[in-house]
C-alpha cells in the first residue's frame, strides 16, 4: 500500500496534508501536493484524514 494523489486539480496547497504527514513523504511545489519520498510511505492514512478536499488516497 502507498499515498496515491486522485484529484490533483482539487488540492489548493494548503499543506494540511504535509504537516500531518509523520514520514515527510509529501511536499508542496507550486501550490500542489507532490509524493517526494513514496518508499519511505507508512500507510498511516494521517495525510488522507486531514486533506479538506480529498486529494489522497491510500492505496491497497
């Protein structure tokens, strides 16, 4: 399982998602959420729970 971006278009940058994220596997580049360390994933499910619009997903 891993973070999967599903609807790039909604996300507004607001790094809700980066900051929750204990593994520091996302990051905000210009003004969209990005995967920068995908490996280093835990499926934890803390970036999906705090995204206001339902960008991330974990994938199973």
């Amino acid at each position: 399982m891993t973070v999967k971006i599903i609807a790039i278009d909604a996300c507004t940058g607001c790094e809700s998602c980066v900051d929750a994220c204990p593994c520091e596997v996302l990051e905000v580049k210009d003004e969209k959420v990005v995967i920068v360390q995908v490996d280093e994933c835990v499926d934890c499910g803390a970036c999906v729970e705090e995204c206001p619009n339902d960008v991330l997903e974990v994938e199973e």
